[in-house]
C-alpha cells in the first residue's frame, strides 16, 4: 500500500462589497478539484471603504496567499489589485470574464451598484416565505394548508425530506413535507391535494439504517430498536413505494443524491409536467 499523501494547506483570502456568498462559493467549487489540497479560507465581506480595504490588506500581508475579489467600486478595485501587486500575490476577479462575455452578448453595460444581486427585490421576499413555510410545514406540522405548497415530499424517517425542502424554499419553492410512520395512514389532507405535485422520496435499506443508526448515537440512543431493524426497515421501503404506486406520485431515490441532485430533480418535475411515476436512481 503506498503511503498517503500530506494534504497541503494554503491561505485564500477572499474580498467581496457585498455578502461574500458567491465568491465563497466558487472558490470551495475550484479546491474541490484538487487532490489533497485543503484551503485556509479569509473572508472580508461588505468592503466598500479605503479603510475596510486597508484593513484587508494588512491582514492579507500577513498570510501570503491566493486573492480573490468580486470588488466592483473601480476606485476600490485598482486599489485591491496595486496592493497585491506590492505584495507580490495573485490577484483574481474569477467573474470578469463570466460578465464581460453576457455584456458583450447582450449589448448592454454593465452596472457598478454594489451588491445588486443581493437587492431587496420580490424574489428575495419569496424566498424569505418560502423559507418560513418550509420550517412551519416540516415533519408534517401546518396540515391545514398543504394546498399551498408548489411540492410536498413524502418519504420515511431520514431520506433528507427537511434539508431539501430547505434547499427549494432557497429557491423561492414553498416546499412541505410529510412524514410515513409504521402502522399509521398517511394524513387524510395528504391524500386529497389534487393540484399539489406530491414526490416520495425512497432509499435503500442499508443507507437508511446507516443514517438512522448515526442518528441515534447523536442522541445517545444505544438500545436496540426497530427504527434500525433491517427487516422493519425493508418493509417501511415496500411500504412507502406501494403508496406512491398506487397514487401516480414520481419517486426519487436518494441513496446516492445529495441534497442539491434530489431538489434539482423536484424542479425538474414542477417544470416539465407530472403525469406518469418515475424512479431516479
């Protein structure tokens, strides 16, 4: 066996005028590339001053390493970019060449308004609703107005059914979900939505037992239960896909989704129709 690599670190300072969410993001995205490199994350969000930069930069000056910046101020961004330059460190506006390309497409200029894609608009205020539905319509509380929902996600104990609907509401879906408890019927509301797309979610027996035992452990849970039993386990799996049969509902299964692949998948359904079952695996 040859002997593991040693992960290399390095500092990744990242500049933003605005919550820094983006440039976070695309940065984690490029070091998931790389074998065995793990980065050393600065973040300096909501620089719009001299000073705030000034500040940035001294602490840049004393971790030497990669600069990344979403800066949009021109007086700010030639500022950033000289300091660098004095301090003999790469500095990258990874978004320059993503927009100058649409602007060139669309033929129209660019705006210099700071955090413009952070801006107070209707659909940041539907995804803030979206988001207080979801939490008030987890784990099938709020019964009383499924009817409201764009999707309801039904499934057993554990197949990720409270953080994809999290995820959809961060796209603006109002996202509820359900719970499928042994030995009791699905709620009567459930079953008498008719214009609601309703997805049941599935996984495999041996994955949900390996989250449900995890589960447990968290909650220092160490007797034996059937909630872990692979016999009960199966026939939760058998039960739940019966169901969804038997009312036309689409399937997902999530065994090897993350929680990004399964809401993906969900959009795709409320976008292009919902008329027969289908099983993603």
């Amino acid at each position: 066996m040859s002997p593991s690599r040693i992960a290399t670190y390095f500092h990744i300072h990242l500049v933003s005028d605005s919550t820094g969410e983006t440039l976070n993001a695309m940065a984690r995205a490029v070091c998931a590339r790389f074998t065995d490199v793990l980065p050393i994350e600065h973040i300096y969000a909501l620089v719009r001053s001299h000073r705030q930069l000034d500040r940035a930069l001294n602490e840049i000056a004393g971790a030497p390493g990669l600069v990344m910046h979403t800066i949009v101020d021109p007086e700010l961004r030639e500022a950033l970019e000289e300091g660098c330059r004095k301090l003999e460190m790469a500095c990258v506006a990874p978004l320059d060449p993503v927009v100058s390309s649409m602007s060139r497409y669309l033929g129209v200029p660019l705006t210099n308004r700071v955090g413009a894609q952070h801006a107070l608009d209707a659909d940041y205020f539907n995804r803030m609703e979206a988001l207080n539905y979801a939490i008030s319509h987890d784990d099938g509380q709020g019964g009383q107005d499924l009817e409201q929902a764009d999707v309801v996600l039904v499934g057993v104990s554990r197949t990720s059914k409270t953080p994809t609907c999290i995820y959809l509401a961060h796209r603006g879906i109002r996202a509820a979900n359900v719970p499928l408890v042994p030995g009791r019927d699905p709620p009567a509301k459930l079953l008498a939505l008719k214009n609601t797309l309703i997805v049941g979610l599935i996984a495999s027996p041996d994955r949900l037992i390996q989250i449900r035992r995890n589960r447990l452990l968290s909650l220092k849970e160490e007797r034996d239960t059937s909630y872990i039993d692979q016999e009960v386990v199966r026939e939760e799996i058998i039960a739940a896909r019966r169901l969804y049969e038997r009312h036309g509902w689409p399937m997902i299964d999530v065994t090897r989704r993350s929680v990004e692949e399964t809401a993906a998948a969900i959009i795709n359904l409320l976008s292009g129709g919902r008329g027969q079952v289908e099983v993603l695996g």
